[in-house]
C-alpha cells in the first residue's frame, strides 16, 4: 500500500470520527418526580438512599452524572446504550411506579446481585472506583431489602384480604368495624404520627355513623388496638376533643395491625336513636386518668372499660403476682356492675388479655372464682398493654333482664360437650347470642390456618345451632390471628362460611394461649 493510499485511508477515518461526534446519543435526566422515586416520604433509611446513590444512580435513576468522555464517539453511544438499558431493567427514580409484586421481585434481584458482588459493574469500577461498594454497604441494602420484601408481601396479603362490613344495625346498637388507616380510609403517610391518624380514624368513625342515622355523641364502647404504647399519652389527647364529655367506655391494647404504617385501630359499638346510654361511674372512685368512662349502659346491656390492677379510689398501681392483679381487675369490675345494679352472674361475655402466656392457669384460678352459675362466653390472646406493670387487662359485657342460658359447644358427633370451668360455649340472653372465642387445633390442622379456621367455624356453627342462630344472624365479630400471613386464608375461609360478604368484624394480630393456634374468632349474633 502506497504511501497516500494509507494518508488517505488515515484522513478519511478521522474524517469519520470527527463527523461522528455531531451525531451524538440523547444523554439526558429526565425530570424527577419526588413522588415516584425512592427516597420519597423517608420510608427507605437515608443510609440506603446513599448507599444506592453512590454505587447506582449514574446507571439505575434520572440523576446521571455524564463524565467529559461521554461527549466523544463512540463512548458516548456505549455509555448511553448502557445507562438506558439501566433505566429499563431497573430505575430509583420511578421505583414508587411500580406494583408491589414488581418491587419484590426488583428487591430480589438487588439482594442477589449485592450478594454475589456483580453490582456496580467491573467496567464501572475501573474509572469510578469511589463507588465501590464495601462489604458493610453490602449488608445495609441488602438489610433493607429483606424488611422490604416482608412490608410489600404484607401489602399484597391485605389487597387481597375480604373487608369488613361497615356497619350492622340490631336491637338499638349500631356496631362499627375496625378502621385504620389504610382499610377503608387513605393509607399513611411515613411522616404521619399518632395524632393524625387518630383524628382520621375518628373522623371516619363519625361518618360511619352519620349514615346509620346516630353520631359520636352516641358511642356506648370502643375497642382501640395501638401498635406501639408510646402514642398512648398523644392519641389521649386528640380523644379528649372528640369526646369532652360523658366518653364511652374504651379498652385499649398493644397488637398488630393488619395495614404496613398504620399506628391504630378502633371498633365501635353505639347507640341508636332512641336508646337510652347512661355512664357509670363508682361514688367512691376517682375521675379515670384517660378520657374514658368506667362503664356505658344501653339499654339492657352494660359495656365495661378494660379494667387494669388500678384502685379507682386512688388511681394507683397493684403491682402484684397475675393472682393479685385478677383479683383486683375483678374487684374493680364488681364495684363497677353494683353501681349500674348489675352483678357478676350478669356478666355474658369477657375478653381477657394477657401479657405473658405462662400466667394463663393462675389467671383462671382466681377468674373462675367470680361465678356462682355458668360462666360468661370469653376470648383470652397475648397482647402488649398500656403499662409494663401491668399483667393482665379483661373487658366485660352485662346483660340484665330475660333468661340467660348457657351453651356447651357440641362434638361434631353431635354429642354433648364437655363443659369448661373458665368459659361457656355461649350464652344467649334475649335475641343475642354471644359466642366464646373458639380455636380450631385439630389432628392435621396445626400448620394450615385455613384448616383450622374452618375447625373453628364448625365449633362456632355447632355452638350457634344450640342458640337457635345462623350465620346470617352475625352482627359483630372479632378474628385474632398470630400473623399476617395467615390472615387471608382465614378470612377466605370465614367468607365462605358466612355468604357473599364478612360481617362487621375486627382482624387483629396478636398472641394466642395455644401455641400450636393460628386463629380465633369471636361472635355475636342477634335475632
């Protein structure tokens, strides 16, 4: 080759890198929309978010730092190509874009590709080697993935999860399901705290109400299930202003809640129109230190508050053994019913709440000695309480007036049951039934909730078929279960049972006394 054959071969090559360099790659960040990216509302810990930034963004977001060389040809069309491919397959800045079974299996992906070391890429490293990832960086995204991976799984659970109905209307009381933020009403925000979500559930509550035709002012008793005991003294607070006067009685515990961000749950039962509501509050007591009333009566029935080994004469503390603290629960209850003329023998339904399993047969030894005829029908789960003194907390309802009957639930041979010294299968007084928490162990049951639930809705069936009730007579319900992802099956199976649509109802995620137990469901029914 000649001499100006190779000058002219040279020229026309440079030529064509020089004309290449005004034919260049679309090289922009598209703009970013805080809401879809990642680090939006502060749910990912900041550590992550610049974890994430420093070892992914240039290749995985709208934020690319475009370094001198990406403007010379042909880097510049191999970088572009690379960082589009990036946005495709993964991008942190319309992370909130997509659907919940995407980002677990996104979330996957960055726990293995953190775990085998493949991410940020060898020839990324080679000019950007301050983005190398250390092996502690490693760990906290692949920390976070994890937690993320359980909240978005949990998410899912509870999308497909059957609701509650709002509401049901019987014999004068209307009774509400548990609402919380993120059921029924708008999720949470991440900055959102107690007393915002309180006056939302409570806002919801009134108009849950309002359209069964009675209003707050109404409300005979609540039942609120906190996530953590250090918004107590703040949710306080926003309570006082929707009830500065004659409160409804109130039990307040620490459980699970079946929605990721929400801080509270309340069930409501209230007053119709024209049904008489009364407080009750003992002569000799002191005011409750919590916006509350010790007791509401309705007509015919008395709701208790959940009482707590505190003497209402003084407002102090019995810190004793599980023995003391029922005796003194039960003390409290008995002043309680003789200032509305009820006695214990009145009582058709408790629900007991503990904090440690292990007190469950002491607890029984000295509840047990309260009846003189047939227990009351009565749950019994494990659940945080409002005070780390405090063992045990136990809510009570009484009916006065017509006869009270007693139920043993039944064998599925159809066989008298045995009766059970601390509980009745249910009692049934006047057109309600009030059915005892049942659990569903079985031979072949104890890993299925599915099984189990529908173990216990034959118990239940068995148990209402005594009362002359159906399932369509539910008008309120309580189904505990030991974690999240059992809760679907359960309440599948329950729908199935029940018809078309749950009743009104509460899910809540607590302990139960068996631990070999998934579920328990509670029921009232009314004719």
């Amino acid at each position: 080759m000649s001499h100006s054959t190779r000058r002219r071969i040279v020229l026309f090559f440079a030529f064509v890198v020089v004309a290449a360099q005004f034919i260049r790659p679309d090289r922009t960040n598209p703009p970013v929309v805080l809401e879809q990216a990642i680090e939006a509302g502060g749910s990912v810990p900041a550590q992550v978010v610049a974890t994430l930034k420093r070892g992914c963004y240039d290749c995985h977001a709208h934020t690319t730092i475009w370094p001198w060389y990406t403007n010379v040809t042909p880097v510049s069309w191999m970088i572009a190509g690379h960082v589009n491919d990036g946005r495709q397959k993964l991008n942190f800045s319309q992370w909130n874009t997509l659907p919940a079974k995407r980002r677990v299996k996104k979330l996957e992906e960055i726990q293995r590709l953190m775990t085998d070391g493949t991410m940020p890429l060898a020839s990324y490293l080679l000019i950007h080697r301050d983005r190398k990832l250390s092996d502690d960086d490693k760990q906290i995204v692949s920390t976070w993935a994890t937690a993320e991976r359980a909240r978005l799984t949990q998410e899912e659970a509870i999308a497909a999860m059957p609701a509650f109905a709002p509401t049901s209307t019987h014999g004068g009381l209307v009774y509400v399901s548990g609402i919380m933020p993120g059921a029924a009403i708008a999720p949470p925000s991440v900055a959102e705290d107690i007393r915002s979500q309180t006056a939302r559930v409570l806002d919801e509550l009134s108009a849950r109400l309002t359209r069964a035709g009675t209003s707050l002012d109404r409300v005979v008793t609540l039942s609120v299930y906190l996530k953590r005991a250090e918004d107590f003294a703040a949710m306080n607070q926003v309570w006082a202003r929707y009830w500065p006067k004659d409160p409804p009685s109130r039990t307040t515990i620490i459980a699970g809640l079946p929605s990721p961000g929400a801080l509270i749950q309340v069930a409501a039962i209230a007053a119709a129109p024209g049904t008489p509501r009364q407080t009750v509050h003992p002569n000799a007591w002191l005011k409750s230190p919590s916006p509350y009333s010790y007791a509401v009566k309705s007509g015919d029935t008395l709701y208790l508050s959940g009482l707590v080994a505190r003497r209402g004469t003084d407002n102090t503390i019995v810190k004793g053994d599980i023995a003391m603290q029922t005796r003194t629960v039960l003390d409290n209850a008995r002043a309680i019913l003789a200032e509305a003329g009820f006695g214990f023998n009145d009582v058709v339904s408790t629900r007991i709440f503990l904090t440690d399993v292990a007190n469950f047969g002491r607890m029984n030894e000295t509840y047990r000695s309260a009846w003189t005829r047939e227990p009351p029908a009565r749950a019994t789960v494990v659940t945080g309480l409002m005070n780390p003194d405090y063992l045990v907390e136990i809510t009570f309802v009484a009916v006065k007036g017509g006869t009270r009957v007693a139920y043993t639930t039944p064998s599925a041979s159809g066989t008298a049951g045995t009766s059970n010294p601390n509980l009745s299968g249910a009692i049934g007084i006047g057109p309600r039934l009030f059915a005892s928490g049942m659990l569903g162990i079985m031979p072949g049951t104890t890993p299925d909730a599915r099984l189990q639930t529908r173990e216990i809705l034959a118990r239940l069936g068995r148990t209402m078929a005594l009362g002359g009730a159906r399932w369509s007579d539910v008008i309120d319900s309580v189904v505990y279960v030991t974690n999240i992802g059992k809760a679907p099956a359960v309440l599948d199976a329950f729908r199935a049972q029940v018809g078309p649509a749950l009743p009104v109802g509460t899910l809540v995620i607590s302990g139960l006394v068996s631990p070999e137990g998934l579920a328990e469901i509670m029921l009232t029914t009314g004719k």
